[in-house]
C-alpha cells in the first residue's frame, strides 16, 4: 500500500498592479469652491507580511482634473496688484489639471482570507497647470491619508476608500494658502 499527500498553496503576491478612480470636494468653506477626480495608476510591494499586520510600500502616479472657483472676491484684498482683475479671473470656474506623483506607505490588517482593513499614508510632488488665488501654478505638493478596506477574489482585490487631501506648495512659492478635500476611491489591483 502507498500514502500521498498533495497541499495547495495559496500563492501570497507581493507585487500589486491597478487602478483607482476617486472623486472629491473642499470641506466647507465659503471662500472658494473646489472639486477633483482622481484617475490614479497603483503600484504596491508587500515590504513584510507580519501575524497581525502586513506592510506595503505604495506608487501612485494619477492625473486630478480639478474645477476651483473663488467664491469670496473680498479674499484677494485690494492691496494686491490688479485685484479687481484676478477677482473677476478667479471668479470665473477654471479647470485645472495636476499631475501627481505620490510615494505612499500602507499598513494593512486582514481580517479574514478575502477581507482587510487598512491606513494609507501618501505624499508626493504635484505641478499645477493653472494658477488659482491660493496657489500659483508649478510645483505644488499633495498628502493624503487614508483608511480603507479591501475585498480580495482570487487574484484581483476591489478597494473601497475614503481618504483626506491636502494641497500646498510648502511655502516656496506664495500665495499658499492651499485646499484640502474629502475623496472616495475605487479601484482595483492584480497580484503578479
């Protein structure tokens, strides 16, 4: 008589290509308005998987299509040069566009084989095509922070997202009085 045992394995994948759609609004406020949606390419590296916690690095390049408008005409004071022009320019809805490139940090808990949690910590350099009464155009920097959840099938993972955005240009260049915003994302990556 013989004995054989097979044993599957799950393969765990450590490197993590997607995509993530996201759309967002200023928090309350009375100066401005502003909206984005997020189109972002998704690269993650398992860096340790840990028993309770697992921890991944995280590529975000993503193009942000932006419409920002001054609300307040009285937040460009008239001491400015040309006040009653960039009142009437910023009054106007403008489309902006941002290329972003964020280097993030994931830490992840699983609570079951298909289902985890986790905190996504993001910055990274962002240009700015178009020049706002908070911001000028160019070099800009946008952070987020983020928790999330993750449904996983096989080799594809569904994330739903909700983070907050903050936008400045880290006070090299003025005005810099920023935006923040509250997104949601979705998206998707595939284990390879």
């Amino acid at each position: 008589f013989c004995c054989m045992h097979f044993y599957g394995q799950d393969k765990r994948h450590a490197i993590r290509v997607g995509f993530n759609y996201g759309f967002g609004n200023e928090i309350k406020n009375s100066d401005f308005s502003h909206t984005n949606s997020s189109f972002k390419f998704q690269f993650n590296y398992r860096l340790k998987e840990g028993r309770k916690f697992n921890y991944e690095l995280l590529l975000q390049p993503e193009l942000n299509l932006a419409t920002h408008q001054l609300l307040n005409p009285y937040f460009i004071g008239e001491n400015e040069p040309d006040y009653i022009e960039k009142r009437v320019k910023y009054g106007n809805k403008r489309t902006i566009r941002e290329y972003i490139f964020n280097i993030g940090f994931i830490v992840r808990k699983p609570i079951s084989e298909s289902f985890s949690v986790y905190l996504l910590g993001s910055v990274g350099p962002m240009i700015m095509d178009k020049e706002t009464e908070r911001l000028p155009s160019g070099l800009a920097f946008s952070d987020v922070i983020a928790l999330g959840a993750s449904l996983k099938s096989k080799k594809i993972q569904f994330d739903l997202r909700p983070s907050f955005r903050h936008v400045s240009n880290a006070g090299l260049q003025s005005p810099n009085s920023g935006f923040n915003t509250m997104n949601i994302e979705f998206g998707f990556t595939l284990g390879l």
